[in-house]
C-alpha cells in the first residue's frame, strides 16, 4: 500500500490518508493486447504525416503538383482533423470509445484509395482531407480509451504507447519512401486501417462508458476481458461507479464550473505549447541542417529524425509511471529551449557571414536533443494528461475541444512560418520558439498537476477540492 495524494497547492504528490490499492492490476497481457489493437490507428496517424515528406518531391517531379498545390496538399491534413476531432468527440459520447476508433478506419482507408487511384488533384486533395479527418478522430478516441482501460499502473506507459505508434508510422512513411513510388505508399497506407477495423472487434467497450450508460453488467464482462478471469472485476465496477455520477447528464455551461474549467485550461495550454515548441519548424529544416553539415542525403537525413523520434517516444514509455508526467515535461522543455537557443545562434552566425561548414555539426546535435526532448516530454504527454484530467461525462467534449485547439496551433504554425522566417529571420524565429518551451516549464511548474499513480476517480476528486476520501 501507498500513502499518496494529489496536492492542489504544490501540484504534486504528498502524504494523506488516501490508500492506493494495486488488487485491480490484474495480468497485463489482455490490456496489452487491447491497446495494440488500439495503436494501429495512431501508427495510420503517423504514416499519414511522414507520406507527404518522401511523396511530395516525386508528385513536384512528375508534374502531377505544382509548389503551391504541394502546400495546399500538406496543409489538408490538418485541416481535415480540425473537423474530425469534434466529430470524434460527439461520436465517442454517443457510441462509445471503441465504435469511434473502429469508424477511424473507414477515412483512412477510403482516404489512401482515392490518392492511389484517384487520377488528378482532386484524388489527392479529397483522399489528404480523408486522411486528416480520420487523424482528428485518433487523436480524440484512442487516448480516451486508453486511459479509461488502463490499470492505474499502466496508464503511463501504455498513454505514451500512443505517441510511440504515431513515430513508428512517421518513421514506416520515411523507410517505405526510400523503396516505393508515391502511389505505392498510399496502398500500403491501407494495410493498417484494414488490420484495426478487424482486431477492434476483439476489443471491449471501456467499462466506464458502459457505466455511464447503464449497462452495468457489460462493464464486468469488459472488465473480466481486460484484466483476467478470475478478478474481481465486480469490486473494480464498484469502485469505478462510486466516482461516476450516473444521474447527473452533461451540459455544455458545466464548463463555467471550476471543477471542468481548470482541467480544460490546463489542457488547452498544453496543447497550445505542444505546437508553439517549434517541432514544425525543426522538421522543415531538417534536410537544409543536414546538408550543412555535409550529409547531403534527404532520404537518410529524414529516417534518421524518424528513428531518434522512436528511440526518445520508447524512453518515455519507460519513464512515464517511474518519473510522472510533470518531471518529463520540464526536463523536456528545457532541453527543447536550450538547443532551440543555440540553433538560432547557429544560424545568427551563418546571417553574419559563417561558413555552413563551421556550424554544421552543432546544428545537427541541436536537432537530436531536440527531438529527444520533445519525443520525451512534449510529444507523448499533452495527449495523456488530455485523456486523464477530465471527469467520465465530460470527456470526449472536453477532449474535442483540446484537439481542435491542437489541430488549429499547428495550421496555424504551419500555414504562417514561412511568412514569420522571412519577416523575422530564422535565428529570431528559433529563438521565438525558445521562448514558447521556457513558457511551458514555467506553466507545468506552476498548474499542471502530477497525475501518476492516480485513478481518473481520485484525478476528478482533486479538481473537485475533495481529497481525504479513502480508496
């Protein structure tokens, strides 16, 4: 037994009478094997974004786009999940967690049908917006029902399982386009949407949206097939249902009360950190950093992003439940702020006349502990703390309203960088961002809570005020 809570005033863990009981663990294995299934809309979500990277050069080539329409092709993507997230959350309170990740994979494979085989723009253009659509929803459903299965113990590691999977894609686009043509790509594209709408049937619903439905005796079979057969899933219901509120129905003014507005401010601003940390900006200027630093090879620059992205995302799966979430972002974030400061030193030196020759190499460095840091702290958690800090009614509204905040900073960054770059410059437009992690340590320092080793029950109970209720 533990001794822990949740203290509002220092946003971390301290002694209280509230016990925390590992009796609901259970064996790992079905959960795992719940959330794999889960993970492959996430890794569509990756493979997504990495496509336009290694596809764009060849379709500019084949006169199939011009460099205007390439623009408009990327940013498709994001326009698509800015109305898919929404939708997702609508989706998910009316039928449940698992129908919402099994329709992803409908736009997601009509989406790569119509780029592989759609002759024209038009082809492209609709099947990206598919694709983004579907990617708004991944990013609404899966989190949430990731954090709604989990065991207190796992939620963690298996919340940064999500992340994980979108850089395994980014990094499967990046490898398939040193080997496939563009429309090759798109119809291994379909490969992971099809295996998700098929092993989701081996999947519960999550107990908590059973619960919240009243279907109390599909939440015990959910549960029994989450964790393992002889549990006391009937003691673990029970347990869920004393921090639900079943007769109270959501309304949309519920946002006015503290108890739901703290938690979306919190989330919201994580998720606007998220996109102004600069991660955009850095992946535009991979090749050119580079080449620079004379390793001229594209193909291999953007593998090599993808694999460190990977190997940082594993870290924190690993760190997740051991060090919290709080920790990581700081340390994330400054590491993120310091090598962005010295990257627009960088090229601060290369304006004043410096050869590309003598920064090459730091800029490189620069770029891996970048990305380092953001697969450690700032990729990974903003959606985990997203799915955790939100009570059980309230969550898929409260949800959508956190991605399409995600989905329109990164329109946005995307859409207007180039714009601020020849304005500003790129050493000031570096050290923007710098200025954007700096601000993210300090908002996690002082309003996130830490949430490890929290049930989303005693998470609802904090943001209540209420905290010597005994578990």
């Amino acid at each position: 037994m533990e001794v822990e809570e949740l203290d509002p005033e220092k946003n971390a863990l301290s002694p209280t009478p509230r016990l925390v009981s590992k009796k609901h663990d259970g064996s790992a294995c079905r959960l795992i094997f719940a959330a794999t299934c889960a993970f492959l809309g996430p890794f569509s979500f990756g493979y997504s974004i990495g496509y336009s990277s290694p596809a764009l050069p060849e379709l500019e080539k084949l006169g199939i786009l011009t460099r205007s329409q390439s623009g408009w092709f990327g940013s498709l993507l994001t326009v698509g999940a800015l109305i898919g997230g929404p939708f997702g959350g609508l989706l998910m309170e009316k039928f449940g967690r698992r129908t919402a990740m099994k329709f992803t994979s409908i736009p997601f494979f009509f989406g790569w049908l119509c780029i592989a085989f759609w002759s024209g723009t038009q082809g492209l253009f609709f099947g990206r917006f598919l694709c983004g659509f579907a990617s708004g929803l991944v990013t609404v459903s899966v989190p949430v029902y990731i954090a709604e299965t989990s065991t207190t113990s796992l939620r963690g590691t298996l919340g940064a399982g999500i992340q994980l999977s979108i850089t395994i894609g980014i990094l499967a686009s990046y490898s398939a386009g040193m080997y496939f043509q563009w429309s090759d790509m798109a119809i291994i594209g379909m490969i992971p949407a099809c295996l998700a709408f098929v092993t989701l049937y081996f999947v519960p619903e999550t107990p908590r949206w059973l619960l919240l439905n009243g279907k109390k005796l599909e939440a015990v079979a959910s549960l029994r097939q989450l964790r393992y057969e002889h549990a006391d899933c009937e003691d673990e219901c029970r347990d869920i249902e004393e921090g639900l509120d079943l007769k109270e129905q959501f309304t949309w003014s519920e946002f006015k009360k503290p108890e739901l507005s703290r938690p979306l401010m919190i989330s919201v601003f994580i998720m606007i950190f998220q996109q102004f940390s600069g991660i955009n900006a850095i992946m535009f200027y991979t090749v050119t950093i580079f080449k620079n630093a004379g390793l001229g090879i594209s193909e291999l620059a953007t593998v090599l992003v993808g694999a460190v992205q990977v190997g940082g995302t594993f870290v924190s799966c690993l760190l997740m439940d051991r060090m919290g979430r709080r920790r990581l972002l700081i340390i994330a974030g400054l590491s993120m702020s310091l090598s962005l400061l010295v990257m627009g030193w960088c090229y601060h030196k290369l304006d004043t006349g410096s050869s590309p020759a003598d920064v090459g190499m730091i800029s490189v460095i620069c770029v891996v502990v970048y990305i380092l840091g953001f697969s450690l702290g700032w990729g990974p958690i903003p959606m985990l703390i997203m799915s955790e800090i939100f009570p059980s009614r309230a969550r898929g509204a409260a949800s959508s309203i956190a991605v399409f905040t995600n989905w329109f900073c990164a329109f946005v960054v995307t859409k207007e960088f180039l714009f601020v770059q020849d304005v500003f410059g790129a050493a000031t437009t570096f050290w923007m961002f710098a200025f954007f992690c700096a601000c993210s340590v300090m908002f996690v320092w002082r309003k996130v809570p830490e949430t490890k080793g929290k049930s989303l029950e005693d998470i609802e109970l904090f943001f209540l005020g209420k905290s010597t209720l005994i578990v």
